[in-house]
DNA sequence: TCAGGTAGTAGGGTGTATGT
DNA sequence: ACATACACCCTACTACCTGA
C-alpha cells in the first residue's frame, strides 16, 4: 500500500501539509499508519506497536573489530505466571520477536557523552532461531515447573537465556508449582535475555549490511507475526523504511550532540542511551512543539 | 613450546526512573 | 513500597592465540 509511494501519496495528502517542521513523519506514521492518538500519549513508544527498542553496547576488540560486549536482557521472569504460558504467548516473545537494536561503542574511561551509536538494525528474530528460543524457554519453564528455579543457569540454554537479576537486599522469591503447593526453595530472580552468542548474529547482519538503516525481515512470513503486523507485509516492508529513516540523520553523532540534538535532559542514569533513541522515535513530540 | 595475553562465557551484582 | 525497565558494571574460568 506504501510501497513506492510517500506516505503523503498514500494516507494524508492534507493533514500532512497543514503540519510544518521536523519530525511530523513519525508523528504521522503513528497517527496516521498506526491510529495513534499521539497527543493523548505523548511518551507512545513502538512497544505499543509490538516493537521493542533495544539500545546495546559493543566493544572494540585489541584488532579493531567490534564484538558484543553482553547479553540483551529482555523482561523480567514470573515465576508463577510465566509457568503455564507457552513460548508464543509469552511476555519475551511478544516484546522481542520484533526489536529495533541501535549498537553503540564501549568505550572505558570515555565519559559517556562521546561514545559512538554505529549500527541500526531493525530485527525480527527468524523462524529458525525461534525454534531454538523456544525450547530454550521450555527448558527454562520446566525446571521452574520442577521446583528448581533456584538451579536455573544461563548456561542451560543456547539463545535465550535466564540471567540473574536483581537489587541490592534483593531476597530470594517464593513461586507456586503446578499443583499449587508452594517451591520449597525460594530462587533469586532472573530476567530471560539474548545470550552473546545470539547477539553475533545480529552483529554479523549489521556489519554485512552495513547496518545504517538496515533490517532483517527474513523471517517476516505467515502464522506467528506479532500484532504490529496486522496487515499486509507490504505495509510492514514501508513502516521499517520511514522508520529507520528517522535514525538516518542521526548516525555518526555522539551522545552530546544528540542531546543538544533533541534538548534532552543529561541524566546520570544508565538508561540515558534509552532516554535519547527515544527521544529520535518521538521526535515529533518535542520538534513539534518548536 | 610455553607463558602471557585475549576473548568468550557464565555468573553475580548495581543505579535511576517510572509505573502500580 | 515495591517491582520492572532501562542498561550497565565487574569478576572468574576456560580456551585459544601468539611471539620470544
């Protein structure tokens, strides 16, 4: 339906001329394409949309070449709900069966204004990899099943993993077995997560592609596709150019000047990477009201 | 050829913002 | 008050290079 054509030629003509300035495309993807009211959620994030948003480090090795420094963590594990959910119906792979994964470079002793974002790869995770995740959350699933949640260990699975995640003065947790008794050990919390190993492969299609407005739509067929796409793969095809065509102008540019970029606020938090990728997605909220 | 450097993997842990 | 989402930080162990 979009394909070929401007959004312009193929939704608004009108509406998008009466708008003026930077970022009205998302803006009108969204409202537009997506039926989002953006003025009554000013923070819609693509999550909504079924897109998970994924900001990650990588590491220079000593022979120059970029490597994945650590695991993508993806959501928290509930112990008692998760245990009678089966993979496609579970929170992992509704959020991240489709994610957008902006890499940047780690760099120690660097403050973190001045490292790099070099990669941009829109990533739907490939029927064959899905596969494997899935038994690996089988795996996972039935030793919390088992009562052996306390024994889960990243090294069980080959994908997707069960990494351990917590706060300080954390406690273990308690969770319920099938039967409705209660474990009898408690287990400290883990979240599933993209093992290295799986991040390669994204890192390997970024670097052939080139991974500046790059994506992986492969695995984009019939029969498990989340609810971003509701209708044609057409569709899907034209929402990740006008998409990625938003990271286009921003690549190459450092934290700082992307903060200048956006008047964002510099925070000290460690999802501040998070906070400025958002602030690109959303642009229209804030260039709109300039 | 073997000792030291490197990288991959696993494991444990933390800070800040925000939602319920 | 507490849990979750954001990553982010650090260490240990192992296997694999690599150059004196």
């Amino acid at each position: 339906m979009l394909l070929g054509k401007t959004l312009e030629e193929a939704i608004a003509p009108n509406v998008i001329e009466a708008r003026k300035g930077k970022g009205r495309l998302g803006q009108l993807v969204e409202e537009y394409f997506f039926g989002y009211d953006v003025n009554s959620n000013p923070d819609a994030d693509f999550s909504d949309a079924g897109l998970e948003l994924k900001v990650t480090p990588l590491k220079e090795l000593k022979n120059k070449v970029l490597a994945i420094k650590e695991r993508l963590v993806c959501t928290m594990i509930d112990y008692d709900a998760d245990q009678s959910k089966a993979f496609e119906e579970s929170h992992v792979y509704l959020k991240c069966a489709y994610m957008l994964i902006l890499f940047y470079i780690h760099e120690a002793d660097v403050p973190v204004q001045q490292l790099l974002f070099i990669y941009a790869v829109l990533w739907q995770i490939p029927e064959k990899d899905l596969l494997i995740m899935k038994q690996d959350y089988e795996k996972i699933i039935a030793k919390i099943r088992a009562g052996k949640a306390h024994e889960l260990s990243e090294g069980d699975t080959t994908y997707l993993g069960a990494c351990r995640k917590g706060q300080k003065g954390d406690t273990d947790v308690y969770y319920n077995l099938p039967d409705g008794t209660r474990a009898a050990v408690p287990a400290p919390k883990r979240a599933f997560s993209l093992k290295t190993q799986y991040m390669r492969t994204i890192l390997e299609f970024a670097k052939k592609t080139g991974g500046q407005g790059t994506y992986n739509t492969s695995a984009l067929v019939h029969g498990y596709s989340p609810h971003l796409i509701e209708e044609s793969e057409l569709r899907v095809n034209s929402f990740e150019d006008i998409l990625l065509n938003r990271f286009n102008p921003y690549y190459r540019m450092s934290y700082e000047e992307l903060v200048k970029e956006f008047h964002a606020p510099t925070t000290g938090a460690k999802s501040k990477y998070f906070l400025v990728a958002n602030e690109i997605l959303t642009e229209s909220h804030t260039r709109a009201m300039m």
